[in-house]
C-alpha cells in the first residue's frame, strides 16, 4: 500500500500532501522543491517575501516580485515536481504576486486570507496555471464557485478547506476556534458535499484538501475517508533541514510544550495561532515595540495604532532573532521532537499510513 496520488486538472502528484505556505521567508525554494522532489506539492508563500531577498535597495514592492520570481526559478531549477505559490487575498501587492507566479509558470497558485473573487482574471488564454482557494466553509465555497462561474466560465481547480487548528492567521473568531461546529472533520463532508453539485452540473472533479492540525499519516488516512483528496500540512515541514527558516526558528517548535501553543490578536485583525515567548507576552501586558512601517503589506493591517508590526516581527523570527519576534504553529507543534529531512519525513507518513490502512483492513 502506498499513498494515492493527488490529482488536479492534468497535475498529479505522487504524495497526496500539499506542503503549507509560509509567510515572510519560512517557505521558499528550498523547502518547496524538497517537498516536490518527494512526491508532494512544494509551496512558496509569497507574504512578505520583499524583505527576505538581496533587493532591499529596490523598495518592497519591486523586491517583492523580484525576490518571487527568483524562487520560483530557484525552485524550479531544483525540482521537476509539482511547485505552487501561496499568496494572501489581504496582500496589498496582491495582483503583483499573482502577475509574477503565472508569468514564471507556476502550477498552482493557492489563495486565501480573503475570498479570491477575482482571481481568475489574471489568467491569460494558454496558461495551465491551476487556481486553489483556501477556505473555511461550505459557505465559502459556494460563494467563490458561483462568482467565478458567473463572471469568467470557471470553476476552482481545487480546494483547501483550513481548520481551526491551523499555524498562523485563522479564518475563525475565537469563539469559533474551540466549536466542534468548527472543526475540521465537520467542514470536510460539508464542502466536499456542496462542490458535489458544482462537479455534476458541469462534468469536472474538484478535490478538496484538508488543512490544518494535520500530523500524522494516521491523520491523512482520516481526512481521506471524510471525502479530502488529500492534505496541507505545515507544522511538520517547518521541522526539516530544507526549510527556509533559521535553525533557531525550528527549535522554537522541537522545545514548544503544549501550553506554549496559544492565540494572539494580531494587528491585522485576525487571531493568530503561535508559540509563547517574551515577545508575545511583552505585548500581552500592554507593551508597544515602536516602529516604522516598511510598507503596509497587509490591507486589514492597523499599522497606525497596532503595538508592533507583525511583518517584521515574524521576519526577525524566521532569521532566528526571536527576541524580536515570534514564531507562528500549528497546535500540533509540540509534538515534534526533532529536525528531520523532508524524505524522512514524507516516508515516516506514508508508513503510518499504510499501519492505519492496515488495522482498517484488520
């Protein structure tokens, strides 16, 4: 027994998992072609993505695209796997990411913090790359199918439907994030079953792909049977020699205990799910860290009034300065143990897999 494949549009992936996209330099070329190289989806997060190339000089929008089209290529010298870019609806440079990702070639663009409404019109006749919104409901879903239906003849390719245990900005209040309404075994069925109608209406398969609190190959299987074409997982990647981030920014996660992992407010107005340090509870006590915006990357971003910018705190943390920063997680980050290989990885979840396929069978 081995993984089924992942399968959207005329893309196949060997390993049904979706590597996370993480912001500001923690998913770059280097982690997303080892994912590729592996057999699963390697993703490139396109969030703040000026401040981690060599173009400081150029300004942070074009930065921005220089830096995203570097690693695209990067990524693409490096793998001849299945590559995506993850890029943020709230981005203020939002249309410039997608530009650049579909003019690099770029097989998937997966698209979330927001509704894409419009993000098809990017697409010019001729190009294969392949659109996935992220989102959080049924309702959502419906939503985005009928607008892009309506407005530019398509549906989605695919959809990633995150749950509340997800690292990073949630597409939840707090309220909902501890509601078994809210959890993702419940949003699955639900988003499998209201895209069910949009597939048999118009004679195509849209896979939907489970994210979010996902750790084990156990996990997978799960997911797998409510109706997921497959899984994004990002906690466990961050804990591999290939990803981007500094050795510090890992060990933040191999040392997390389960009571470091708690939900902060952050200044773009969403709550955030990250690991306790003196910085999170420096600002929890009132304190502000005085700045100067670099560039108001994010639209929802209160760059005015907020106590500390969240783009530069989540950059000092992924360079290892965590004094100045913080580390987004998954709630599952306490779990890891040790920094690993992406391929030690990806085959210690297909054994657990094949094990959990196996006492189904029994």
């Amino acid at each position: 027994m081995t993984f089924p494949k992942l399968i959207i549009g005329d893309l196949v992936a060997k390993v049904p998992i979706i590597q996370g996209g993480m912001g500001i330099g923690v998913s770059l070329s280097s982690l997303a072609a080892a994912v590729a190289n592996q057999g699963g989806v390697g993703v490139i997060a396109a969030a703040g993505i000026g401040v981690c190339g060599p173009n400081d000089d150029l300004g942070y929008l074009e930065s921005s695209i220089n830096t995203l089209r570097d690693e695209i290529r990067k990524a693409k010298e490096a793998s001849k796997g299945v590559l995506g870019v993850n890029i943020m609806v709230a981005l203020t440079n939002f249309a410039d990411m997608v530009r650049t990702s579909i003019s690099e070639g770029i097989d998937i663009i997966l698209s979330g913090a927001g509704l894409p409404l419009d993000l098809p019109k990017y697409l010019k006749e001729g190009v294969n790359t392949k659109l996935v919104p992220i989102i959080s409901s049924a309702k959502a879903a419906r939503i985005i199918c009928k607008r892009w239906l309506t407005r530019y003849n398509m549906l989605p390719d695919a959809f990633v439907v995150e749950g509340p245990l997800a690292g990073g900005h949630l597409g939840f209040s707090a309220e909902q994030l501890d509601d078994p309404r809210y959890s993702l075994e419940k949003i699955i069925p639900e988003v499998v079953e209201a895209v069910s109608l949009f597939e048999r209406e118009n004679g195509i398969k849209i896979p939907v792909i489970a994210a979010g609190g996902i750790y084990t190959g156990a996990d997978i299987l799960e997911f797998l049977k409510l109706g997921a074409a497959g899984v994004q997982m990002g906690t466990r990647f961050v804990a591999t020699h290939e990803c981007d981030a500094n050795i510090e920014f890992k060990k933040a996660y191999v040392n997390a205990k389960e009571e470091d992992l708690i939900i902060i407010n952050s200044p773009i107005g969403l709550p955030g799910r990250a690991i306790r340090n003196d910085f999170i509870e420096s600002i929890q006590k009132g304190l502000k860290k005085p700045f100067k915006c670099p560039y108001h990357c994010i639209s929802s971003c209160n760059c005015t009034d907020s106590p500390y910018c969240i783009a530069m705190a989540l950059s000092n943390a992924r360079k290892g300065k965590l004094k100045g920063g913080f580390a987004f997680a998954g709630q599952n980050a306490y779990r890891v143990d040790q920094i690993i290989s992406v391929r030690e990885l990806i085959e210690s979840l297909e054994e657990e897999f094949d094990r959990a396929t196996g006492q189904l069978k029994g």
